[in-house]
C-alpha cells in the first residue's frame, strides 16, 4: 500500500509543538471577530452614554451641593446625613411601603386567581387576555387624569357607593382614601400583566399533574394551592420581584392624580400620597438640590436591593423544598391506572 510521505521537518501529526512556542495564528483570525463585535458595538455606546455615566455620575453626584448651574461643592456624606434627619423623606418612605402593601399583596392573588380561571376551558380567552393586557399598555397619565374624576369627592365611585345606602369616602382627601385611590390604580394597571405570565408558567406545567389532581377527587382551591403554586415558584418568584421594584418606584399616579396641589409636588392633603421617588423628584427638579436627590435615589436602590433579598428567600427556598402533594397524587394515579 502505499503511503504519502511527510516533507522532511515537518512535526508529526500528533506531534505537540516544544514547550515555549505556540502555534501560528491563521491569517485574519482576530479579525474574522470584529464585524461581529461592530454590529454590536452601538448597544454598548448607548448603554455607555446613556446608562453607565448617569449610574456613576449620581454616585458622584451625591457627595457633591449642587444646583444644576453653579460649581459643586463636595460634602461628603453630609447629604445622608441630612437625609437620615429629614422627616419628609421618613413620611414618604411609609407612604410607599403602605401603598405598596394595598397594591402588590391584592394584585398578585388576583392575578393568580385570573390566571388560574383563564387556563381551564372557557370561551372567548383570547378575548380576555388581550382585555387583562390593554390597562398595562394605556397611558398612565390619561388614566390617571380619568381616575381623578372617578375618586372625586362627587365622582362615579361616592355616587355608586351611595346609590347603595353608604356614605362616600373622601378618596383624595383622608389619609387611607388617598392610599386607597392610588393602589386601585396600579392593582388596575399591573393585574393583567402579571396574568399572563401566571398564565405562561401555568402553560408549561404537564397536564398530567391537572389529570392526578382531578383522578383524585381535588377541587379547584386544593388544584391551584397544591398542585399549582408548588410548580409555579420561578414564576411567583418573577412576578413578586417585579412587582416590588415597580411599587417602590410609584411616581405617576401620585404627581397626576394631585396635580392641582402645587404641581402634583407634594402628594395631597397631608402629603399621604407624597412617594419616595414623587419627594426625590421635588427635591431634584423642583427645588434644584440635585444632590440631595441622588442620595435619595441611592438610599431607594438599597431598600430596593433589601426588599428584593427578602422576597427571594421567601418565594424562591431551596430546590429541595418540594411539596409532596404532586408525587403523591401521580403516585395514586399510577396505582389506579395499573388495576
């Protein structure tokens, strides 16, 4: 048989170069990566432009007495230091917890509960889905303005409540009315949403699970706490995230909903609708201690950071944390379906 003959010098095929040299590198092999990296290289100018340097620079921001004009002057952590001592910002930090306690906890069972009724069989649910989703899509200052006339003092909500034989609320005028509005508003805005990425992980649950449930005699509430919200924990655990980045950042529908009061500025009577971010944005850009608001913005991060940690370990648990409901019903279906 004949054989091809290697040129004399050549290294063997299975041959490893000596110890200290490497191998040369083929013509343009650094540059075949650079078309690549060009199509994406405005994404990281954006995002470098755009998103990087507002981050760094309210760090800096925030050691620095400044007014948007003039020179800055540094003082250190004087400004968390005022922070820590202002009892406005104390005010609006337990109006945002109170309202994001009435918004999250209602909008997140509501949304299980929609979601859980959209999966069985009715009809028209693509009807109802597009429904649930049109609130997130809307503009919130329109509705907020529309809002604003149901929550008055002579509005649909007081008229209905009376049509009933009660007494109407003052809704944008008491201490839990206010709070009240503004939770409707985002339970009204983010409950669809949410359904539908209940919806979504509900999907992907095998059916065979609904099936064991159903052979075994389990009605619709012991089917979504035992069967469902076990497999559902990623999802849950998304959605509860989400949901308390968004309520810590309430802004639009206090400055809208107030905003024959000075400018929507200082959250209505009593300042219960007064925010975190609705007070870092007056101190900001109302009263030009920018700052000052981006301590605030800072401090916000960090309870944010904190609420997200807590509702991680909450939800999410350990991956062998697993109710034994489902094995058990698959369990005593096989058994049945074996007699």
């Amino acid at each position: 048989m004949a054989t091809l003959l290697e040129p004399a010098g050549a290294p063997a095929a299975n041959e490893k170069p000596p110890a200290g040299r490497t191998r040369p590198t083929t013509p343009g092999g650094r540059r075949r990566h650079l078309p690549p990296l060009l199509a994406i290289s405005p994404f990281y100018v954006l995002f470098a432009v755009f998103g990087a340097f507002p981050i760094l620079f309210s760090v800096y921001l925030s050691f620095q007495d400044w007014d948007g004009i003039g020179d800055m002057r540094y003082v250190g952590f004087q400004q968390y230091g005022w922070l820590l001592q202002d009892s406005v910002f104390w005010h609006s930090v337990l109006n945002t917890f109170e309202i994001w306690f009435l918004s999250t906890v209602p909008m997140l069972f509501l949304a299980l509960v929609l979601a859980f009724l959209l999966h069985s069989q009715v009809r028209f649910a693509g009807a109802y889905r597009v429904a649930y989703f049109v609130p997130n899509v809307t503009s919130m200052v329109a509705m907020t303005v529309v809002f604003g006339s149901v929550f008055a003092q002579a509005g649909l909500a007081n008229s209905a409540l009376r049509a009933i034989g009660l007494d109407g609320v003052g809704w944008l005028s008491s201490e839990w009315g206010i709070k009240s509005s503004v939770s409707i508003m985002i339970i009204w805005r983010w409950v669809g949403y949410n359904a539908l990425i209940f919806l979504a992980g509900l999907q992907a649950i095998p059916t065979e699970h609904f099936e064991a449930a159903r052979v075994d005699g389990a009605n619709s509430r012991q089917t979504l706490f035992r069967v469902v919200l076990p497999q559902l924990r990623p999802v849950v655990l998304f959605a509860a995230v989400t949901s308390t980045i968004n309520g810590l950042q309430i802004f639009t529908e206090s400055q809208v909903l107030f905003q024959s009061t000075d400018v929507g500025t200082t959250g209505g009577p009593g300042q219960e609708g007064m925010t975190i971010v609705l007070y870092l944005w007056q101190k900001a850009f109302k009263e030009h201690q920018f700052g000052y608001g981006a301590a605030m913005g800072w401090v916000l991060f960090a309870i944010i950071a904190v609420f997200t940690v807590v509702n991680w370990r909450l939800v999410a648990g350990s991956d062998d944390d697993r109710r034994p409901g489902i094995a058990g019903l698959l369990r005593r279906k096989g058994a049945r379906n074996g007699r």
